[in-house]
C-alpha cells in the first residue's frame, strides 16, 4: 500500500549496507519503465558508486552489449542493488540475467506494492519476501503525537484536543506517510 513505508525501509537498508559492498545502485523502476534506459543507469550508478569512468558508448549501447557490459562488471564484485516501484512481473524474469551470481554476496532489494511481483521474484527458500503492515494503533498515535505536539506539549496529546486529533488520526488508517505528513502540517 502506498504510504506504507517500504522505499523509506529501503533507503535505510540499503543507506548503511553501501559501505559492505563493492559497488551500489539505487534504481527507480515505475509502471513505464524501458529496459535498455534500466540498464544504462545501472551501470551508470554502479560504476559512479566507485568512482569509476563510465565506458564510452553507453548511451548508444544495445541491450545485449549492455547486458555483457553489466555482468562483467558485476563478475567478480559484491554489490547491493535497490529497485524501487516495481509494478511488472516480467521486471524480474528480465533483470536477474544482468546481475552476476558470485560467491561475494551480493543482494537485491525489490519494492513493489504488488503481491504477485514480490511472489515472482522469490527463486529460492533463501528470498524473503517481508510485507510491511500499517502501524498498529498504539504506534501510529505515538508517531502522530510525536509530529504534531512535539513543540509544545512533549510529544503528547493535550486532553482538551483528544477526540479533534483522533478523528483526524483515523483518516490516517496506520501509513505512517500519512501520519507524518498530517502531522507536519497540523503542528
């Protein structure tokens, strides 16, 4: 569900992992993606996360020669990829031929809001697949108070503005986007 908080959870895992690895890419993908655009920024990210020169030709590259170019690459490096907003089964199926298989443990992060992508993506009993939850009632009060009464009250609800912020809190149905966004601009 959108809002829930999985390219946040993302960003974070893949934020502190970076350092662990050889090469880094963090890839938007979207409903509309293009498979050849798809590579060229991988290789762009994953050459520019070491600091590397992009090969000449990239942007006039065809799919196989970019596909090549990619897993040699990634032959012999441990990397961390992030694809983010996946919405096509086909993504995968596609995709996981450009990443190298290696012993330098490498790992991929897919996030999608779509159930049969993630289920797609799972190859082998070592895939997880994690499904995040909107926050349960007490967490999201706690985050929606935290935003809005940070300032003035110490992160807690004013009895008086109880029932007010509860009725506004219930439209935010646990998405913690939701929460903070409201919560930004009620405090």
């Amino acid at each position: 569900m959108r809002g829930s908080g999985t390219t946040t959870l993302a960003k974070k895992v893949y934020d502190s992992s970076t350092g662990h690895f050889d090469c880094h890419a963090w890839i938007p993908v979207s409903q509309s993606y293009k498979m050849e655009e798809t590579l060229k920024t991988m290789i762009k990210k994953f050459y520019g996360s070491r600091k590397e020169l992009v090969p000449e030709g990239i942007d006039t590259m065809e799919e196989v020669l970019l596909f090549e170019n990619l897993t040699g690459y990634l032959e012999l490096k441990g990397y961390v990829v992030v694809f983010y907003d996946v919405w096509k089964i086909e993504f995968w199926s596609f995709i996981k031929y450009a990443l190298s298989k290696n012993s330098k443990c490498s790992r991929v992060i897919i996030t999608t809001r779509n159930d049969d992508v993630a289920s797609s993506c799972k190859e082998s009993p070592f895939d997880y697949v994690h499904q995040l939850k909107p926050l349960s009632e007490d967490k999201a009060w706690e985050l929606f108070c935290s935003k809005i009464f940070q300032l003035d009250f110490g992160g807690q609800c004013p009895p008086e503005l109880k029932e007010f912020s509860h009725k506004i809190f219930g439209k935010c149905e646990g998405l913690p986007l939701a929460i903070v966004a409201i919560g930004g601009l009620l405090s």
